[in-house]
C-alpha cells in the first residue's frame, strides 16, 4: 500500500468521520439500521489506523460484521455486499478532495483497503464453515454411537460414509476404515442383491422396509440379520443413499418379550374387561382377573373366549376368527351368542392382532362384553312397541271402518223404521230402493277392507296424471291450501299405468304431511324425462333431520303420534307406487326450489320401457345349482319344477339344519331360503350360520315370507340387505328376483 497517499487520506478522513458516516448510512439504507450502524462505526474508526500501516484489527471487524449478519438471519453474500458499499461511500466521499492524491492513486488505494477487508470476511467464513462441518460430523459420530444397534449411512454406490462402534464390530473392522467401506460389495450375492434392489428405486416418499438376509463378517459369512433400511434424500429432494440399521438374531427373542410384556401391562391389564392374549397355537399366555366372573369354561384358560364361541356354533378350529387374524394382521370385531341351560347369553367380541419386534403378527387378544341385559330390554321395548304399534293400528282401521259405515248405516235403519211405522203405497218402492243402494255401499266398504287385509292389487290402467292431478286432486283441496300450492303442470298429458283412486290418495298424503309442516309455500311439480314419470311435493317448512331420513318409510313410523297417525301412510304409499313399478323417495337436499322436505314419486311411463342399460353380449350360461328350503312341500315342487325347466340343478330340504349340512357338502350358486320354518332353525339363524361359513352368502341368498309386516321381519331385511319375495308371488317375479341373485355366481 502507499503509504504516502493512506496518510494523506487518513488525515483528510480524521476531521470528517461523522459526515463520512452519515454518507455511509445514507448509501446503504439496510433493512435494519442499527445492525448496519453496529459494524459501520467500528471500520471507519479503525480506518485511519489502516490507512497509516497500524495495527487495524480487520479481523476482529470480519468476526463483527459476519456475527451480525449470521443473528439477522442473513448470509455471507450480504456481507459482502456491505463492504461494496462502503468502498463506493468512501471513494464519492474522498474524491479529487484529498491534496496530493489523485484520483487513479485514490481509487487503487480504496480498492486495496477493501480486499483485504474482504479477505478477512472470506477467511473468517471459511474458518466458521469448517468449524460446523466438524460440529456436525462430532454430533453425527455421538448419534451413531448412542444407537445400540448397528446402524450404516450408504451412498448411492453402496459404500459407507458412516457408520457406529457397533457396526464395525460386526464387519471386523476399525471405526476409522468405516468410511469408504464397499459394504453392498462385501455382502454376501442374497443379502447384496436386496441392498442393490434398494438403491435402484427412485421413489421419492420417506419409505422404508424391512428384509433378512447373512452378513458378511471377514472372509467368512457371517449370521442372519434383519435389515431395517429407509431412503435419505438431499437437499433437493433426490434419492442421494440408505440408511441402515442391523438387528441381531440374538435380540428378536428378547425384544418380543419385552414387547408381549409391555403391551399386557401398560394395555391389556388396565381394561376393566375379560382379556385373553394368546400365541399361533391358541395358548393362552395371559388372562385379565375379569376372565375370572364371566363362568365361562373355567375361565377361559384352556382356549381362547372365541374358539369357544367358535366350537359352540358347530365349526371346526380353522374356521374361528382368531385364524383369520393371526394370518392377516386385521382386526375383527363381531357378535356373537352361547346357548346353554335353555339360555342364551349375548356377547360383543373383538379379536386384535399383536406385531411382534420383526412386523409379524405372533399373538392375538381376544375381549368380550356380555350384553345380555341390554338385549332382553331391548326385546322388552320392542315387544311394547310391537303392542302398542298393534293397539294404534286396530284403533286407526276401527275409526276408519266405523266412519265409512256410520252414513249408509244411518239410512238404512232411519228408511227399515219408517217402514216399520208403515208408509203410503206410492213411497215404499222409493224408499226400498235407498235402502238397498246403501247397502250395497256397505258391502263394498266391507270388500275394499278385506282387499286391505289381503293386498289384493286393483286393476290398473293407463291414466292422465296431470288430468288427474288438476280434477281429481286440486278440487278436493280447501281454499286456504290451493292458495298456498303451487303447481307446476305441463300443458298436455302425461300417461302413467296406474290405479287412480290410488294415485289420487299417494299425492293427498304427500300434499297432507306438507300441508302440516309448510310455512307459507307448497309446491306440486310434474315432468316427464327419458320414459319416466316424475311428481314431486315439496313444502319450505323445517324439513326432515338426517338422522330420520331412514326411517320415513318404515311402517309405523310417524312423527305426529299425538294427533292420531299411525305411521303407515309413507309405507303403504310405497308398496302401492312399486307395485306399478315405479318408486317413492325422498329427495336429499332442498327440492323444488322451497328449503323443506320434498318427497318423489317415480313411475315409467305407458307405452314405454324404462330405458335399460346397454347389455353385452354373454357367453352360454353354465347350469347354476339351486338350494330350496321351505317346509311347504307343494311350494317346493312347483319352485323345483320351474327351475329344472329353465336348466338348474335343484336340491329341496324343509329343515335349516339339512340344508346347513347340504352346504358344507356341495357349492350352492343360491339359496331360497323361507324365513320362518318348524324345527330347532329357522331361516334367520340359518342364514346367520351361513355368513360365517360362505363369504359373499348375503348376494347368493333369496328370502321368500309372507310376513313382512311383522316388526322383526321388517328389521332382519333391512338390517342384513339381503334379497326377498313376498308370498305370493307370480312366477315370473320369482324367476326375475332368482336371476339377479344368479348374477353374482358369475
């Protein structure tokens, strides 16, 4: 440096450090002044010291101003960047004012005070940078000898770039040869081959697994290991090596016993419920102290609470849950009954799979929460309500019938007594004749309700339903109602195959629960779309909770208990909709523009097929075999004589128990099973026989009743989902319903 030309700048800079430093700070403008201002000052004060060839201290400034960008969160490229300002500050500062320096000395000058400046910054840096990798490879080292398993970091070419004290124990080698290591290389071709498979994958997800293999251990090959390996990625995101952990044969046996004894303490032991945990060969190992009330075969130590229930149901061993489970690794949880002493006893059990150190699944746990109380008082409450759903419905047609009878009945005895009385010869034909057309209403009040009773269908014929909704249903309606409706008809007719009587009261009920709940508004739509029919009903009062939308339709349902309904109106109205083959639901979410409920009636349009989905050409069906069960013997000839005509292979039996047996013997592709049969098994226990025996017999099976208005009947079909017929039936039906079950066998 000159040292000429430095003393003349520093004599110049002395007097002006103040405004020289505004300059600086005013050049600058940093993100946070006093940070700037903080090493700012300390350089132009030990400038003049430079300049002069004195001691400086420029890297104690270096060590100052990269602390300060570190704490801001700023890098080295920022530091930098300041020291660039201030050599331009100083050069604009110092320009052709300095006597006796000009202005190429003063720039070479400031360009030297600079880089050595400068030269601090990078050597102080690298100095830092070093110290961290040091500090990160002595926490690296400290990781890896705290593990006390074997544990290796690969590249992508296999070699070591890491690894513990226990590591090079088991490769034989010192803890300074780790490094470098061709590990893949050494193993042996089973174990190499897996490590090599590893590398090769590209995937880019935090993945690992799990494999077993020998390792190499010196010239000879060494034990089994299991090789828990796990991708690690750079920063970028690529797949840049593996990260390796060994476990020792020698330590599964003790790890599993360490595992099997903390679950049972810390899990198993603190739930207040019967607990068994067991191994693959059914032992039990452990039961909780509440295995010890449940007087259960003794207690459930000689075999596992499922495998009783299992042996109970007449299954053979490899057919018990716990089989299942301890194969898969999947959790079942089930219901499950034990008939004894002429008593039944009610049991919710679960059975859980236990991992072992290795992932497999080596014990299982089985837990059972008796529910026989909760079942008798559920059946007591069902029966009440069965008792007091039955005394409402009596009650309903009793009101009914009485009422439709009461006008003819009154003629007939007001005219019988007036004849009695006598009356002149001209009126007595006349009055004859009323009493004989009320009697014949009385007649045919009687006929319609036996018609009631058997579910007679009426004659159905094609009918203009927007006809009949403007004469049939809007005339019938008061003015306050027509004034809250809203129709929405088309201009023309609307043909549907119907009965009208029945159509007409189908919409009054629908138009009637709308009335009841609606606000201000109640809309009646009609469309006609692609050969079907679509009539909706909808109100803007509150609408119907989705906890209830299930249940609209059952029989005896009803929400308006208290004004004298009996719940069967949405039921019937269904029945009477389905069988034109059509449909009544009820729309999810708002419909017909109004917020409330909205219910809709969907029927095919006359003189059109509901459009069908495009069918594919089938190759030759096979002949399916078919299992009947019915105690009515003549049922069973004509169902086997129409199925052997259509080309099915047919057994019979008219007891649950034969047929149980007939399917262990041979593979059914349906069973039309009647529900209720004599005999130790009906058709629901048989079927519930069956679902722990065939999987997928829910799709294979056909019910065949004629009870189902019967509360458990209705809620043993909907329950399961299973197919059923109602007695009596066409032919045809049977065959139609027996061929969507048949589908499944394909």
């Amino acid at each position: 440096m000159d040292l000429r030309a430095g003393k003349a700048l520093a004599d110049y800079l002395e007097p002006r450090m103040e405004a020289f430093g505004d300059l600086c700070l005013g050049r600058m403008s940093p993100a946070d002044p006093e940070l700037a201002r903080t090493f700012m000052l300390p350089w132009i004060q030990r400038l003049p010291d430079f300049l002069r060839g004195r001691s400086h201290r420029a890297q104690e400034w270096a060590v100052l101003l990269l602390d300060g960008v570190t704490a801001s969160g700023r890098g080295v490229e920022e530091a930098m960047g300041y020291l660039r300002q201030f050599r331009g500050a100083l050069f604009s500062f110092t320009l052709d004012r300095v006597p006796g320096v000009s202005a190429a000395e003063l720039y070479a000058l400031v360009l030297e005070v600079c880089d050595q400046h400068q030269e601090q910054v990078i050597a102080c840096f690298g100095a830092r940078a070093r110290e961290m990798l040091n500090t990160a490879a002595r926490r690296q080292r400290s990781m890896l000898d705290a593990l006390s398993r074997p544990f290796l970091l690969l590249d992508g070419r296999g070699f070591v770039t890491a690894g513990n004290n226990e590591a090079a124990v088991r490769l034989r080698v010192s803890p300074e040869n780790l490094p470098g290591l061709d590990f893949v290389g050494a193993c042996p071709p089973e174990t190499a081959q897996e490590f090599r498979r590893c590398l090769r994958q590209r995937r880019t997800v935090l993945q690992g697994e799990s494999f077993s293999g020998p390792l190499s251990a010196g010239p000879e090959e060494g034990p089994r290991m299991q090789f828990h390996v796990q991708p690690v990625f750079d920063g970028t995101g690529r797949k840049e090596g593996l990260a390796v952990c060994m476990e020792p044969p020698e330590s599964f046996a003790a790890d599993n016993r360490y595992i099997l004894d903390h679950i049972i303490r810390r899990i198993v032991d603190i739930i207040p419920l019967p607990i068994q945990v067991f191994d693959k060969k059914r032992r039990i190992l452990h039961s909780t102290e509440f295995c010890e009330g449940t007087g259960l075969f003794d207690a459930g130590r000689q075999r596992p609470f499922c495998c009783h229930f299992n042996a109970a149901q007449g299954n053979p061993p490899e057919e018990c849950v716990c089989a299942r489970v301890l194969a898969t690794g999947a959790p079942h949880a089930c219901e499950a009954r034990l008939d004894a002493g002429g008593e039944s006893r009610w049991f919710n059990m679960a059975v859980l799979p236990i991992m072992d150190a290795a992932g497999e699944t080596s014990w299982a746990a089985c837990g059972i929460l008796e529910t026989t109380s909760q079942k008798r008082l559920e059946k007591r409450m069902e029966n009440q309500m069965l008792s007091h759903q039955h005394g409402s419905l009596v009650s309903q047609i009793a009101l009914t019938v009485a009422h439709q009878l009461r006008n003819p009945l009154g003629v007939v005895i007001g005219f019988s007594e007036l004849l009695s009385r006598g009356l002149p010869a001209e009126q007595v034909p006349e009055v004859v004749d009323r009493i004989l057309r009320n009697g014949l209403r009385c007649k045919e009040i009687v006929d319609e309700l036996l018609n009631f009773g058997h579910g007679l269908p009426q004659d159905r014929a094609p009918s203009d339903v927007a006809g009949l909704l403007r004469t049939s249903i809007r005339p019938m309606l008061t003015g306050a109602q027509n004034r809250m409706l809203q129709w929405r008809l088309p201009g023309g007719p609307v043909m549907v195959e119907c009965v009208p009587e029945q159509f007409t009261q189908v919409v009054l009920g629908l138009l009637d629960n709308a009335f009841c709940f609606a606000r201000a508004a109640v809309e009646c739509s009609l469309e006609s779309a692609q050969g079907w029919v679509t009539v909706r009903v909808a109100d803007d009062g509150p609408g119907i909770p989705d906890e209830l939308a299930d249940q609209v339709f059952e029989p005896f349902f009803t929400t308006r208990r208290a004004g004298g309904a009996a719940g069967l109106g949405l039921s019937l109205a269904r029945s009477v909709v389905r069988d034109w083959g059509g449909d009544i639901s009820l729309c999810r979410g708002p419909g017909g523009g109004l917020p409330g409920a909205c219910f809709e009636i969907r029927l095919p349009e006359a003189g059109e097929e509901p459009p069908a989905e495009p069918v594919a050409e089938k190759a030759p069906e096979r002949k399916k075999r078919v299992l009947l069960v019915d105690d009515n013997p003549d049922l069973l000839d004509m169902l086997e004589t129409a199925l052997t005509l259509q080309g099915h292979m047919v057994d019979r039996t008219d007891s649950g128990v034969e047929a149980l047996d007939k399917t262990r013997e041979l593979a059914y592709d349906a069973l039309v099973i009647d529900i209720y049969m004599p005999g130790s098994m009906n058709g629901r226990e048989l079927f519930q026989r069956l679902r722990a025996q065939i999987p997928g017999v829910s799709r294979k099976v056909l019910f065949i009743t004629g009870d189902t208005l019967n509360y458990e009947t209705q809620r043993f079909l909907q329950t399961e989902g299973v197919s059923y017929l109602e007695k009596p039936f066409l032919m045809q039906d049977f065959q139609e319903a027996l061929g969507r079950v048949l589908q499944f066998a394909d």
